[in-house]
C-alpha cells in the first residue's frame, strides 16, 4: 500500500496527498510505474529534508556556543 495518493485535477496539473493511502490492486500497471517513481521522489525529498534539518540544529547550537560567555573567556585566555 502508498501512503499517498496523485490525485488528478480538470487543469491537468497533480496534486499529491500523503494523508490518503493507496492500495496495490487499485492501480493498472501504469498507473504502478508512476506511483513507484513519485515513491522513489518522496523518499529522497524526505532524505534531504531531514539533512537539512539536522544541519539547522547543528548550525543553531553552534551559534549557542559562540553567545556563551565562558566560551568567549576561554577563547581570550587561550584556552580554546
């Protein structure tokens, strides 16, 4: 089963929704090749929204430990 769901609009355009699950046999073979593909796309989006984020926290932590004060004390003394 998917655990999202291309809805097409009368535009032309698609609209993916991961609130809705999709089951295998309501698919035609077709049909079964896209959504393995958009599967594949999401898993990677996910990938690198989950580095980005990560890199966030790290970068804010960092930023954490240039305001300390006894960092800064420790960089003038020369300890650091």
């Amino acid at each position: 089963m998917f655990h999202f769901r291309i809805i097409n609009l009368s535009d032309g355009n698609q609209v993916i929704r991961r609130d809705l699950k999709t089951p295998y046999d309501a698919l035609t073979p077709i049909q079964m090749v896209e959504y393995v593909e958009m599967d594949v796309q999401l898993t990677i989006m996910d990938i690198q929204k989950k580095k980005a984020l990560r890199a966030q926290a790290e970068s804010e932590r960092r930023q954490e430990v240039l305001r300390n004060p006894l960092y800064r004390l420790a960089c003038l003394c020369g300890l650091v």
